[in-house]
C-alpha cells in the first residue's frame, strides 16, 4: 500500500515523500522510503484506508517515531492517530 510520509522537526517538515507500508498494526508501521530517514526522527504518515470507505477519501494521520532502519526501510512506533479525509491534510503535530 502506498503511503505519504513527512519527516518533522518541531512542526516544521524537514523531509517528505511517498513510501509502500509492508507490515501496519495499532502500535506501528514498517514501510519503504525514498530516502533514508534516521532513528529517533519525528515521522507523520498519510494512510488511505480505502478498504474502510470505499465511496471517500478516508485515510489514516499517524505520528511517532522511527524506531528502526534497514536501509531505505523504516519502522514507526506510533504515538497518535486519527481519522480524517484526503486532502485536508490533517497534521496530528501541529496539534501538540
């Protein structure tokens, strides 16, 4: 599944790009990246949940943190999630 990632500092975007998620559950993601993203980074992933409201754009906002690298793929714990439609480009970091 494709994904929209965002690497932050703060609530400042310091990385973005698009990633294939290879493994979701509750309490995280491990996804492929573009680039290589460093441990211990801030990271705010975009989900499509498609599978959930096949007639919108539901999608999935969830931060945390990288926890693991193996080259260009990356594991995030979570933190906070929530629900929202594509497009608003919701951003669960501005809200701490």
């Amino acid at each position: 599944m494709e994904i929209e990632y965002r690497v932050l500092q703060g609530t400042r975007v310091v990385q973005s790009g698009h990633g294939v998620a290879w493994n979701i559950s509750s309490g995280g993601v491990f996804f492929e990246t573009e680039s290589r993203i460093a441990a211990g980074q801030t990271v705010e992933l975009l989900i499509p949940w498609s599978s959930l409201a096949a007639h919108s754009a539901l999608q999935l906002c969830a931060v945390g943190y990288a926890v693991r690298i193996e080259g260009n793929c990356c594991a995030v714990r979570i933190l906070e999630s929530d629900f929202g439609l594509s497009g608003q480009q919701p951003s669960l970091a501005a809200k701490n």
